[in-house]
C-alpha cells in the first residue's frame, strides 16, 4: 500500500491532463483550423460569461461552485488532523537533534515512505517531511476555508450564470485530489496510524481507551524548525491568498445591489491594473508558493500545480477576449493573466 496512493494520485493527474489540459493546449494554437474544436472545448471547460451558448443543456448554476470549497474544507480539515496527530504521535522534532546541517538534505528528500513502527526513532529527514506535509496541508486548509466563505458572502453570481456539468465533476475531483497531493507521500502511515486508532477505540470502548495528552506547544513548535524553502513557500503563498481576497472583494463589490445581478462591469483596483484576471494569477502565485514550500521533488504536486496554471491561463485568455468584445473603452494596457507578457 505504501507507494499505490502515491502512484494513484499521479496515475489520476497524468489521466486528468491528457483528457483536460491537452485539448486546451491545442485550442490555444492559434489557427483558424482549430475554430471548431476550439468551440467544442470551450463548451466543456467554459464557465459564466465565457460558456459556449450551444452547451447550456447540460449545465448547472455556477453558484454550485460553494460545493467544491465544502468538499475541499472537510476534506482537507480530515487530512489535516490524521497528519498532525501523526506528526506529534510519532514524528517528533526536538531541538538538539534537529540540526541545520541536515536542511539540505531535508529538502532535497524524494518520496521516501517510512515504515509505520510505535517508536520515536524514525530519522530526522522522514520526520521532517511529514511535518513539512502539516505545514502544506495548513496552507491548503486556509484557502480553501476563505473560497468558502467567499463563495457564500462574497461572490453574487448572476442567475444566468453557467457551468457544463462535466466541469462540476472536475472541480469536485480537483478539491479532493489537490489536497491529497501534498501528502500522498506519507498518507499510507497516516492512514495506519488512523486506522489503529480507530481499532483501538472500537476494541476497547471510550472508557478504556486513554486520551491523547496533547502540548499545544509541542505540537506546533515542530513547525517552527522547517527550512528556509518552506519559509519561502509560506510567503509566496500569503502573497497571492492576500491578493486573490482583494480581487475576489472587487468582483463582489460590482454586484451589490440587486439592480446589478445581471449586469457585467469593468473592474478596477489592485491587480486589475495590469490583468484582466489578477484573482487566477493570484491562484497560480499561491500554488507556486505551495511548490516551492514542497520542495520540488514530488511529481504529484508539479502536476497538480501544472494543471492549476494550465486551466486558469487559458480561462484567463478566455475572458480577456470576452472583456474586449464587450467593452469597447476596456483599458487597452491591460494583459489576460501575466502582467507585459499574455
């Protein structure tokens, strides 16, 4: 079991990018010969205002979008608590044996899984990925909780406001397969280590099962001890969370009122200076945080990560285009998603 999760969710993502991402790498080739088979990927992949207006049969409200981040928050809050509680149960970092000589190392570690044994003497460098993989799965939980509030009181989406139910599905396998990514390296022993818990308490009964003392201290200061890539990673990833909140509280902010509901406005502020769609760049900056803060040595999250930028640059161009169409004053210094580049 202990590489078939790791090689599940990569066999799940090469699967995912040859049927989604390659037909939009090939629609973005731009030849007047790809026009129908642009048409017929936009009608699957578009959303909103730049959906097809021959797929609406089978479409759903684009408000069901709140069904990715609930599916993503229980499901990355599940992640989060097996791998902590594992973290603090067996992979301990004290002080005097975690050295900085061994950052390097750490960092450069490769998908390694550990053997699952009730002892403290796991080396180092393993415990140091699997808290690495709290902090990842941290980072996750935080976005994923703001796009759900946001997608209950921020966004208004307009009741005319599409997506192809073939795009609901995607979202749904990104939100449980994404979150997965960042630990599927050390989720066998966690999933051990949860399942011997979840034994022990049925074999045993609450009253005889003793509960966990845990240190609040300890268990966080473990994080404290990571390296200057997780650091950097963290940073990044604030970077693009803080301004991907901005922009999704402009786009919010052009439908206030009711009178506007069906309305399309062009929107100022922050990064819609430079792009006409600063929120997916900033997606793309928050994953590339993500990444960076791995450290760069798991296939599964460069794919992950490559599927994020693939999808979002071709939404970007998508409306970008749809922008100029509609506007005929929309800011002419103003790129798709890549400030003086696309």
């Amino acid at each position: 079991m202990d590489l078939e999760i790791v090689w599940f969710v990569r066999v799940a993502w090469i699967t995912v990018w040859i049927v989604s991402i390659l037909p939009l790498l090939i629609a973005s080739i731009p030849t007047s010969k790809l026009d129908s088979f642009r048409d017929l990927v936009l009608s699957f992949a578009g959303r909103g205002k730049i959906l097809h207006p021959s797929s609406q049969k089978f479409t759903i409200p684009q408000k069901c979008f709140a069904h990715f981040y609930v599916i993503g928050v229980v499901w990355t809050t599940l992640l989060l608590a097996a791998t902590w509680m594992y973290a603090y149960e067996m992979a301990p970092l004290s002080s005097d044996e975690f050295q900085l000589s061994d950052i390097a190392s750490h960092l450069a570690g490769g998908s390694h899984v550990f053997s699952f044994h009730k002892s403290h003497m796991t080396p180092v460098e393993d415990r140091f990925k699997v808290w690495r993989a709290v902090f990842l799965l941290l980072l996750m939980e935080l976005h994923v909780l703001r796009r759900l509030i946001e997608s209950i009181y921020v966004f208004k989406y307009s009741p005319t406001a599409r997506m192809h139910i073939l795009g609901y599905f995607a979202g749904l396998f990104f939100y449980v397969t994404a979150p997965l990514s960042l630990c599927s390296n050390i989720a066998p022993e966690v999933a051990r280590f949860a399942g011997n818990q979840a034994a022990e308490f049925i074999a045993n009964g609450k009253s005889h099962t003793s509960s966990p003392e845990v240190d609040l201290l300890l268990s966080i200061s473990p994080l404290t001890k990571l390296g200057s890539l997780q650091w950097i990673g963290g940073a990044i990833f604030l970077w693009g969370w803080i301004h991907q909140r901005r922009c999704h509280a402009i786009l919010g902010s052009l439908r206030e009122n009711p009178s506007q509901a069906k309305e399309y406005i062009i929107p100022y502020g922050d990064w819609f200076g430079m792009v006409s769609c600063p929120h997916f760049l900033a997606e793309i900056v928050l994953y590339a945080g993500l990444l960076i803060a791995s450290g760069g040595t798991d296939i599964n999250i460069w794919l992950l990560f490559g599927f994020v930028a693939a999808n979002l640059t071709y939404a970007a161009g998508e409306t970008h285009r749809w922008y100029l169409r509609k506007f005929e004053n929309y800011p002419a210094n103003r790129h798709a998603i890549f400030p003086y580049v696309y």
